[in-house]
C-alpha cells in the first residue's frame, strides 16, 4: 500500500511504450528531463542570489525568541542574574586588589 515502486514505473512505460509509441515516450521524457534541469539552473541561479548574512542573521534572531513560557522566564531571569555575577565578581576584585591589614608594618 505503499508508493511508486520500480516495477510498477516499468510497467507504466511498457504500457505507455504500446499505446503510444517509442518515439513519442523518448520525446515526453526528452522534455521531462529538459524541464528539470532548467528548474535545477533556476533554483541555483535564485540560490545565488540570495543573501546568505541576512539570513543567517536571521536565524540567529530566531533562535533567540523563546518557544515556551519556561525559556521566556529564563530569558527573563537570565540578564539579571550575569548582572549580579559581575557585580559579585567586581567586588571580588575590589577586595583583593585592597592591601591586607595583617601585614606588619
């Protein structure tokens, strides 16, 4: 119950070859295989044109766009606390960049 399988292709052609005729079948599928390579140039000639940074940018933007309520609150949630990283890494810092005051002196 599948698709179009080979056998059933080969015996469309057999049947299309007597009913028709060879030479109209090699003509038919003469014009199949022209008109699916000028589709294939047309893709790549569009393909070509296309620009590729803008789209890829994009997509970066898309992926950045949550898809569920939890990645909106981690979208959410998430600046806040690299702010508070780099606050508290800040202060670090500061503390020890601060002379000790168990030194003797």
């Amino acid at each position: 119950m599948g698709g179009l399988h080979l056998l059933d292709l080969i015996v469309i052609l057999a049947i299309a070859m007597v009913i028709i005729g060879p030479k109209t079948v090699q003509s038919l599928s003469r014009k199949a295989g022209k008109g699916v390579g000028q589709a294939r140039d047309m893709k790549d000639k569009v393909m070509a044109e296309l620009p590729v940074e803008d789209i890829s940018d994009i997509t970066k933007t898309f992926s950045k766009i949550p898809t569920s309520p939890q990645q909106a609150v981690q979208k959410l949630l998430l600046p806040e606390q690299e702010h508070n990283q780099t606050e508290a890494k800040q202060e670090v810092k500061k503390d020890s960049s601060l002379p000790s005051s168990n030194s003797v002196g």
